[in-house]
C-alpha cells in the first residue's frame, strides 16, 4: 500500500491499535504489542479517570 516491502525489514513497527493484525499476520508472524502512553494507550484503566461514572464499560469494577 506505501511501498514498503515487508519482505526486506528485519523489524516493521505499526502505530495501530486495530486491524492491523488482519493485514500483517500472514507477514509477519512474530507481533508485539506495546503500551505507549497518550490518549490511544492500549490499558485505558490506567487513565486517570476522575469523572467517569463507576458504571462506565470497561472500566466497571477497575476504577478505585
């Protein structure tokens, strides 16, 4: 799609938190999720969260 042959990296690195595995686990077999912070971080109940309601899907049951 951008031109980059996947085929000739030792390592692709992917800013995505969605569908990518869909288009790169064929390849790239080998995946490693990393947790970065800002407002796509990848653990949300880390966030301080201080006007959600406690019912708030999926912090339900998480929030102190």
């Amino acid at each position: 799609m951008h031109g980059i042959e996947i085929a000739e990296l030792a390592v692709l690195c992917v800013k995505a938190k969605n569908h990518f595995r869909a288009a790169f686990t064929a390849l790239c077999p080998v995946m490693i999720d990393v947790d970065a912070p800002g407002p796509a971080a990848l653990e949300i109940t880390r966030f301080p969260f201080r006007l959600a309601p406690p019912t708030l899907y999926p912090l339900r049951n998480k929030m102190g």
